[in-house]
C-alpha cells in the first residue's frame, strides 16, 4: 500500500475541493424535467385517473397555516390552537366531541375517503355561525372533486401553489414522484419534495406500514444520498428508500432550497441569511405537505417520523424542538432519527467541541468577507468525475495521485484532513494496514459508487449553514435552534457509524427529555481500527448496508408506526 506523503495530513479537505473548483472543472446543471399539472394529465391518462384531483385540491387548500386533525383526534383542540386565517383539514370519520367555534375566519374542511367517508359531527357545532359548518369534499371515486363548492376557499393559499410533478417507474412496483413546491415569494423559495412507494397501478397507492420523511446532509440531495446513492438504479438492495419501499413504508424527502441553484449561478448575496432556521422551517412545511398528499392519495395523514443525515440531523432536533413549544395537534412530528451526527459534544470530546469553535470561526471570517456560497460540491464531483472518467491520470488536486487514488483519498483518510470532528472520522472505509496508508480499495462500498456519488452533488451549500451548525456543537455562542432540545420527547433512534460520528452522537440523546430512545451503531471494528471501521457514508452506500443500517431501521419505524 501507498503511504500518504506528509504534506498531505494538515491539508483542510475544504481547500482540496475548493481548489479542483478554480482548475475551471465545468460541472452540469440539474437537467430534471417536471410537469405541471394539466400537462402530465395530458400526457399520462392513467397517471390522471388516479392523480389529476388531489393535485388540483392540494394546490387550492395547502398553505403552512392548515392544521391537520388525523381521525382519534380533536377538532376542538384544532379549533383552540387555530388562528385567524387558518384552514382545519379533517380526516373523515365520527367525532363525537361538541365543537364551538369561538374566532373569525377559520375554515373546517372535511377531506375526503377512500370508500366514500365523510366527517361527521352528530352533536353539531356552536358559535360562529359564519364559519360553523364543514365542507366535505368528495372522495376521488365518485368523481372529480366539487371546485364549485371550494371557490370561496380558492385563494387559502394566498398565492399559486402549483405543484410540478414528476413520475418515474423503479423496479418491483416501485415509483418515484418529485413535486416542486413553492414556499416564498423569492425566486429561489423553492423545495423539492420526493415520494418513494408502492402503487397497485398508476396513481393507486399500495397499503403501508408506516411513513418516513428523509433530510439530506451537507452538499447533497435525496437523489444523491438516499435514492441513487452512486448508482443508476434503485433497488432494494442499493436504494434505502427502495427497500423501505419494497417492505410497505410510505419514504418522503426534501430537496432544500440551495440544491436546486445551478452551477453556473453568480451573484449569492440572496443567500446570505440562509441558515439552519430557514432549513427547519421548509422541512416542517414540507412534511406538512407530505401528510395532506398521503390524505389525498388514501394513506392517511397522521404525523410522520423524520430522519435526518449528518446535517439534516440538526435539522431534525431543531424541528422537535421547534414542535415541541406548539400544542400537540399542530405537529407534525411523530418520532425522530437523527444519523451520524451530535447536536453538542460531550464533556469526554473536547477537543471534537475546539475543532467545532475553530471551524465556526473560519466560515464567520468568510461570511463577513461576503463568501456566502461553499462551492465543495463542485470540487467533489470534479474529484468523482476523474475518478471514473481517467483513473490513472495524475490527479489536478493532489500532487503525485492518481485520479483515482485522490478518489480514494477524501473518503477513506479524510481524518487526515484538518476540519473534521475526530481522529477517525472518514466517509468511505479503506482496505489499509494502518491509518497513513492509501488503500488500494474500499472495504464495504464498491469504489465507482464512492465516486458517483461525488459526481452528483449539488454545486453550492451556503456557507450559514456551516457556520450555524459549528456554533451550536462549540457550544460558547448562543443559537436559537437548540433552545428546546431538553424539551425532545418524541421517540429517537439514533443510527450511527463507527468509523463516523458513531458513539459521539450518543451524548445528545442524553440532552432530550424523551423516554423511547435507541441507538443502533454499526462497529464492525475493533478500536483500534476504528480508522478502517464503517464510515459516515458507507450507512448509505455500503454493499451490506440493507442488512447492518436499513433493516433495522425499518423494524423501529413499523414498531413506531
């Protein structure tokens, strides 16, 4: 094996990436198409059957002031928490409570079943008597849904919310849908939504056994991480969303906002405030979404568990902790599963903390240098693309490395690099005798899926981001998205990676006030080889990962459905 020149392990990995970007590497733009609505009606008959009447009715309804009220629950504790202006959505069914309505301007909207439900409140409704009624909508099979009875409502949204929807076929009854769903007026406002299930026959939803909303992590999308994770086709034995998938969970995700920027965008100054509140707060719309399309495609919209990957981690803590200051029927958060990464160190990893004081500090310095934008997705996929395209080709980035030697470089010694939060920390486990080699291979990720993956992330993650997170794991200055973590008392489990984050992300759970807490880290090492144990990435990527991450997984999410 190689050894690694020394002038390699104080090099930040931030700067080897950063630098592939300035060697002018052009990467391409995201070539996605997606249709509106009327238009996949026209060109899919079977998609519309199934799918043209809750798309129309989601866009006239959805707006992030709806309260959903799943059956069991209470229209009248909606209807206390409600504001002026908000639209109750009512899964059909009895409710046998009396409901006084006791404020202007709040709108009960039976949504419709399946097999023809309805709401039905036999004791009636009191107060208001403007508002004191509720407009069922019909159920798809009867029909298209009355427009004519909702114009009145047409405008709850304040704005047009067109979905634009794609469908694509995976294998074994799977199906991929991507909505694009707009949530500002700004022209970048946007986030993606993605849905991974089974379908009887187009448009017609498969039972589940639960539902799962997946973040992303730093400089990546649900595509690039969860769904085609370095590869061209989701199965269940390369796609964790496909696997779910095939066992009968209904798997949701976001794109955010700064995945969807393209590569060859220049002027970042509308990013500059772009942190992890704005990240947490398009999540909860985005699973607020999530709910009332699974209502409108006969799946129910009882709250969903949400799992988040390395940043999308923080996000998820930072969301129940948002939720847990609003009463219970305006959550949307059933349960949380924060991957691979800590919301703080504990007082065992203080050097890990410095690192997090140190690392907010250079990206503060950026930030006030008008650096808004980190371009190391771009980097990445230049090291990916040369990595695949000219492997014994002398690597650009790394002096003395081949194309392909650099590929294995950033993943599998990347506790070489300056900016990282342990003495072991890698992405990618290397087939290596000791922790300065170079190995000749990956150990449990195929190598040309380590690359691809590089190859397609998104070009930009803003800088804030970065900043927010290291602030609030060095824990010296204060962040508001951490101020109710002691308040967490949804369900946690915890997936870890030992040649990750691992065992440091154990210490957070200990911070929440919740009473159904499991870990589950993957050690396939002993300690001493913790540098050639299961990486960060390798939960996503690894050959064996449907047996050691996903299967687990799914085991707590339908014990917890």
């Amino acid at each position: 094996m190689k050894n690694l020149p020394r002038f390699l392990s104080p090099c930040p990995l931030y700067i080897i990436f950063i630098a592939f970007c300035l060697i002018g590497l052009s990467c391409s733009d995201d070539n996605r198409e997606f249709l509106d609505i009327e238009e996949s009606v026209r060109e899919n008959e079977s998609l519309a059957a199934g799918s043209e009447s809750w798309e129309k009715t989601f866009e006239r309804i959805w707006t992030d002031q709806t309260i959903l009220v799943p059956h069991g629950s209470s229209i009248q504790e909606a209807v206390n928490a409600a504001k002026p202006g908000d639209a109750i959505l009512i899964e059909p069914g009895i409710y046998t409570e009396e409901i006084n309505i006791d404020k202007d301007d709040i709108k009960l909207i039976g949504m419709p079943g399946m097999s023809g439900q309805t709401v039905e409140v036999p004791h009636g409704i009191t107060g208001n008597i403007d508002h004191a009624q509720i407009i069922n909508i019909k159920p798809p099979h009867q029909g298209n849904f009355p427009f004519q009875s909702l114009d009145h409502l047409k405008n709850i949204n304040g704005s047009n919310n067109s979905l634009r929807l794609a469908r694509e076929s995976l294998p074994d009854g799977i199906v991929h849908y991507t909505f694009n769903l707009r949530v500002g007026g700004q022209k970048h406002n946007v986030i993606r939504l993605h849905r991974v299930v089974r379908e009887l026959r187009p448009g017609i939803t498969a039972a589940t056994e639960g539902a799962v909303f997946m973040i992303h992590g730093a400089s990546q999308d649900f595509e690039d991480i969860f769904l085609y994770p370095g590869t061209d086709v989701a199965t269940p034995e390369t796609s964790c969303p496909a696997y779910l998938a095939s066992h009968n969970l209904d798997v949701w995700g976001i794109d955010l906002g700064w995945t969807t920027l393209s590569a060859s965008t220049e002027d970042f100054s509308f990013m500059k405030q772009w942190g992890v509140d704005r990240d947490v707060n398009h999540t909860l719309r985005a699973v607020s979404a999530a709910r009332l399309i699974r209502l409108l495609t006969g799946t129910g919209f009882g709250q969903m568990n949400l799992l988040g990957f390395s940043y999308g981690a923080t996000l998820a803590y930072a969301a129940a902790g948002k939720e847990s200051q609003k009463h219970r029927v305006v959550r949307h958060i059933k349960g949380i599963i924060p991957v691979d990464q800590p919301m703080k160190f504990g007082p065992e990893d203080e050097p890990s903390r410095i690192f997090a004081c140190n690392g907010a500090a250079q990206n503060l310095q950026l930030l006030e240098a008008g650096m808004y934008q980190d371009p190391g997705g771009q980097g990445a996929a230049g090291i990916g693309f040369l990595a695949i395209s000219d492997p014994e080709g002398e690597s650009p980035v790394i002096p003395g490395f081949s194309n392909y030697q650099a590929g294995l470089f950033i993943g599998t010694n990347t506790y070489l690099q300056r900016n990282i939060p342990n003495n072991f920390w890698h992405f990618v486990g290397g087939d290596m005798s000791q922790p300065t080699d170079l190995p000749n291979d990956l150990k449990y990720t195929e190598s040309q899926r380590w690359f691809g993956l590089l190859l397609g992330l998104p070009p930009y993650q803003p800088v804030r981001t970065t900043f927010d997170v290291l602030t609030c794991l060095c824990n010296e200055v204060d962040v508001s998205f951490d101020d109710y973590l002691d308040q967490i008392t949804v369900p946690i489990f915890y997936l870890g990676a030992a040649g990750g984050t691992g065992y440091q992300g154990e210490y957070s759970l200990t911070l929440t006030s919740s009473d159904d807490v499991t870990s589950h880290i993957v050690t396939l090492e002993p300690e001493e080889r913790r540098f050639v144990d299961f990486g960060h990435a390798d939960l996503f990527l690894a050959s064996e990962a449907s047996t050691l991450v996903w299967e687990p997984l799914r085991q707590w999410l339908v014990a917890h459905n």
